[in-house]
C-alpha cells in the first residue's frame, strides 16, 4: 500500500468502504454522518459529492479493527491485540525512506504559490456545534526536522484553517514538534513544516504513534511496509514528503507569531482550547496536490472514532514495547490501552508473577515508560490467566483480588492539557493511581480457586446430548 487510493481499493474489495454519491454539506453534515457512522462501527465513507467542491472527502478510515489490519498489511481478521504484537515485532526494526524524483511523485501534479494560495479551494469540513471554524488538518501531520541532529519527525497536530495561507498548530508541551520549535525559536528562525493531508493511512498511524524522540517516524512505517517510504524534496521547504500524498501544505512556523486557534471537539470528548487560547500557526509558502486530490479528515470527538483505536493500538504496543523489549521486564503477558480511553489514560497489564514486588516493579515501569510518562493515570495489574482485554474478567480481578491498601497513587507526574478531569488552568501535573488486582506471590496461603473435576467434566461432557442439551 503506497498511497490513500490503494487503501480505498483495498477497503472497498472487503466491503470496508461505502461511496456516498448524495450532496453533504462539509459544514456539520458531512461529519455528523461519519460519527453516527462511526458511533455503528460502519465501513470508511467516501464523501464524492460534497456541497460546493469538486474534491471528494473521505472519513472513518481506522475505525475498526479491520480496517486498521487493511492498513497494517495484516489479516483482516486480527484481533486489536494480534496488531499490537506485530506492531512490537516491526518496531525492533527500522528502514529509512527513499528519495525519488519529482517527475515520479504524484504529491507534485499540482502546485499554487503566492497569492495563488487558497486552501478554501478544498473541501474541509466543519466538525462539530462549538469549534472554532474549519480543520483543514485532523487525519494529517506535520513533518518536521530537528535543525541538530537532522531527525525528521511525523506529528499529527490539530490545524484550523485560520486564513487561506494559514492554518493553527497546537504542538503540546514536549511533543516533538514543540521541542524542535523551541530548538528554532533559539536560533531566532522559523521552523520549516510541512502539512500532509491524505496518503498512505499507515503514516497518520505513526504520526499519531509515541515513536521515541529521535526515531522517525518514517523508518518505522518503512519497516511495517518492509521497504523504504517513497519520499520526494519539498518545494520550499527542506523536508522529505510523502511522493504519493493527496496533499501537501509547506510554509514556516515562526514561534514567536500568535493567532487564536480552537475551540476543537477533542477525543476526551470535551472541547479543548474554550476562550481565547493563543497557539502559533503555519504560514503556508506552497500547496502541492494530485490530480483529483482526495480529502481526508476524521471526527476525532468522543470515543471511539479514528483517534481512540489509533492511539489504543499504537500506546498500547509502544507501552509493550518498551516495557519487555525496552526495559526487559520478565513475566509481562499483555498490555492493553483500552480505546474508550483512548489508548492513554489507562493500561491494563498481564502478568506472571515471578518474585515479590513484580507487580510494584511493573506498574511503576509502566508510568515511566516514554508513553506511560505522559498523561497515562491509571495502571492496573492483572495476574497471568487474566487477557487484559477481557473487562469482564477484570472487573472480576478488581472484585475478588483488587485490595485498596495494595493501590499505590503517585503525587505527580506529566499531564495533558486536553485531560477533562483537571481544572482548565491546571492541567500540567496529574496524579497516577497504580492497582494491584492480583494475589500477592509472597503469600503461603493462597485463596485456593475453585475449580471443576476434569474427569466429571469429561463424563457429562460425554453425555451431555443424553442430558438433553
Ligand atoms: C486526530 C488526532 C489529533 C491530535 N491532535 C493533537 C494536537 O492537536 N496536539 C498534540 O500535541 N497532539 C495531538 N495528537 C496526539 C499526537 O499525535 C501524539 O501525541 C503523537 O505522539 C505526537 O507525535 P510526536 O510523538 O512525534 O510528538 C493528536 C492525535 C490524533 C490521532
Ligand atoms: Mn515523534
């Protein structure tokens, strides 16, 4: 899969994808129907005829299981889980992209300069009652390029479209973007960006991802695809583009330029940036775009749409990851990141206990992970016969071996500004609450399960047609 139209092909052979031929209007229409879409687990909808626009729309692109498979390169039966695993197993690898020549990148069919800019001239939607006005960037990111060591980073940022040159950015504290940004800001320059609106869905999926800093993202999706992303100059930018993108927004950020940005209906359900919140935005120097370009944009809203099983497969894999390849803890079954919490604020994790304080050791590992240190508040350990993703048996976990006195709540720790559950000025630090729902290994006597006779189970097995069943 090199580009969004393989994906399209691909989705509408598996019965993943549904053309909606009717007019939609971008402004609440069009997204309400994919979030209702979204909210029955339906197929990818391509939006062709929308209100005013040539350029069709498409939604729902990761919103289930099968599709995120589709994206992976995996069976389209895999389970969440099955795709974390090969997510773990493609990210001990890593394979850099390939510059090609801008005669065989489709990204550059199309080029508008100067004042012949107007991102108007696409069709982007307005998502929900009390945003702020259009976003031009949801199911997209930003590339960005670390001016010391020359790392080149994937990010996937929110961007309101704010002028026909400009659109907002909203680069978190610590994000990648923010740190390189301040890295500019240092050297008194503006940051050199690049906005990518509709390609390869695997690369939104790493820019949504918590690659550590330092690795790109696109060596990662190389590895994942098992050949180098095809990647082309930009034209005024110095940044490797995604060839086959739909389109490409270049321009600067200049840390020291403010612009209102938000309100935005974000994954926590909530709105976020409610008032008068100042955030730096892109001045766009160049748009490139395909021929018959396709828009791609995403609800993002309250769980779960795209955003929530993205992040619940990337976090979730990233935190298993680091915490038997990274930190090589032993005994870790499984984690998972629940999509209803959108695979950040809280991880459930497996384990087979091997010696006292193992639990400790890894609810504590967990938080302190490079994803585990941002945002995750609640960590809850499960023994070994337990699958993490398996609520019923949790919550029976956090019945029968959950004990208050064996929680743990950690003070502080870093938070996001989008978490609801802070008040709106105090968002930087959060507390952490670490559960131990298992029996402790150091205990002589153990709680004795109650368990069914093998050989009597296999009798009335043997006659349970007799029984009448
Ligand atoms: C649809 C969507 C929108 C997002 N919007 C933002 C945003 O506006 N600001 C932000 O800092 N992170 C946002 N995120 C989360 C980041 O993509 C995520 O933290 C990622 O790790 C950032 O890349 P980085 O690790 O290279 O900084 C968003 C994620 C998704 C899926
Ligand atoms: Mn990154």
């Amino acid at each position: 899969m090199k580009d969004m139209r393989d994906f399209i092909q691909a989705a509408e052979k598996e019965g993943q994808l549904k053309r909606i031929t009717a007019e939609v209007d971008w402004n609440l229409e069009l997204s309400h129907i994919a979030k209702l879409n979204e909210e029955k687990a339906g197929p990818a909808l391509l939006f062709e005829n929308v209100k005013g626009y040539k350029t069709p729309v498409i939604t729902s692109v990761c919103t289930t299981t099968e599709r995120l498979s589709l994206i992976m390169g995996a069976p389209i039966k895999s389970s969440l889980v099955d795709l974390m695993r090969f997510w773990v197993e493609k990210s001990n690898t890593l394979i850099p992209p390939k510059f090609v020549d801008k005669s065989k990148a489709p990204c550059k069919q199309n080029i508008m300069k100067g004042s012949d800019i107007d991102l108007f001239k696409f069709p982007v939607p307005h998502y929900y009652p009390k945003d702020g006005g259009r976003f031009m960037g949801t199911a997209h990111f930003f590339i960005t390029k670390d001016p010391d060591s020359g790392w080149v980073n994937l990010g996937t940022y929110r961007a309101q479209l704010l002028a026909k040159d400009r659109i907002g950015t909203q680069f978190i504290k610590g994000k990648h973007a923010d740190i390189m940004l301040k890295k500019y800001a240092a050297m008194n320059k503006p940051m050199p960006v690049a906005s990518i609106v509709g390609c390869d869905p695997l690369l939104f999926l790493t820019g949504a991802a918590r690659i550590s800093a330092f690795v790109s993202e696109y060596d990662f999706a190389g590895s994942v695809r098992g050949e180098p992303i095809e990647v082309v100059q930009g034209e005024t930018v110095d940044l490797p583009i995604p060839a086959h993108a739909e389109m490409v927004i270049e321009g600067f950020v200049d840390a020291k330029e403010f612009m209102d940005e938000g309100p935005f209906g974000e994954y926590t359900g909530y709105y976020s940036g409610v008032g008068t919140d100042k955030r730096n935005y892109e001045q766009v120097t160049c748009v490139t775009y395909r021929d018959n370009p396709i828009y791609w944009g995403t609800t993002v809203g309250k769980a779960v749409t795209d955003t929530h099983m993205t992040m619940a497969l990337s976090y979730g894999a990233t935190l298993w990851q680091q915490l038997t390849v990274g930190m090589k803890i032993p005994g870790i079954k499984a984690v998972y990141c629940p999509p209803e919490g959108a695979g950040r604020f809280l991880a459930i994790i497996s384990v087979k206990q091997m010696y006292p304080g193992h639990v400790d050791q890894v609810a504590t590992a967990a938080i302190s992970t490079e994803m585990g240190a941002y945002g995750l508040k609640t960590v809850i350990v499960v023994d070994e016969d337990i699958d993490p993703w398996d609520i019923p048996r949790v919550l029976y976990a956090l019945s029968f071996r959950f004990q208050p006195n064996r929680c743990q709540v950690i003070k502080r720790g870093r938070s996001t500004p989008l978490d609801p559950s802070l008040p709106i000025d105090e968002r930087d630090i959060t507390g952490r609450l670490l559960i131990d729902a298992t029996i402790p290994y150091e205990w002589k006597d153990k709680p004795i399960p109650v368990e069914l006779d093998p050989d009597i189970v296999k009798k009335v097995l043997g006659r349970w047609q007799e029984l009448g069943f």
